[in-house]
C-alpha cells in the first residue's frame, strides 16, 4: 500500500454500498473507523504502465478544491495489491457522486 500523502487513512468499506459508478471508477460508502467518520471512497483501476494522466489531474483537482460547496479532500493512497487508487472523500448524504 503506497500512501500518497502525509498520514495514511484507515477505512472499512460498508457491504454494498455502492454510491455511484462511471467511466473511471466507482465511489463506495466506508467508515474511518478510528474516529467514527464514513467517508466517501472512489476506487480507480489502474495497472504499472497504463497512462497516470487522467487519474493524477483528478486527484490534483480535488485536492485544491477548498470550497464550503465541494466535498473536503481527506487522502489518497495505491493499492498494488488490487491494482487500485483510492481517493477518500468527505461524504455527503443524498449527493451525486461524479465517477
């Protein structure tokens, strides 16, 4: 597991809980589970290789975005075991969740 940024996040996925699925990935609902949080969790495929273009905008775009009307940015982190990004997200109750 490769965290991508300062402090890794520990989080449970809840048993199907899909909240959205689209062309780069799928975000599911999980709890951090050390402070009772549940967070939203984009998983994106990726493969040694493949093009980062696409995958590394994404989470440089949501990083920056600070904004009360866009959800906080909590971490990011590589699974190479799963071949999966995983970008971990404030969640919010009855929102769209762009994939």
């Amino acid at each position: 597991m490769i965290t991508l940024d300062d402090v890794p996040i520990k989080v449970r996925k809840i048993p199907n809980k899909l909240l959205g699925r689209g062309a780069t990935g799928a975000v599911y609902l999980a709890l951090q589970e050390e402070i009772g949080r549940l967070v939203a969790v984009k998983e994106i495929p990726y493969h040694r290789g493949e093009g980062y273009d696409v995958i590394g905008k994404e989470m440089a775009m949501v990083r920056r975005a600070v904004h009360p009307n866009v959800v906080q940015y909590f971490g990011a982190e590589y699974d190479e075991g799963e071949s999966l990004f995983r970008i971990f997200m404030e969640y919010v109750p009855g929102a769209r969740w762009p994939t």
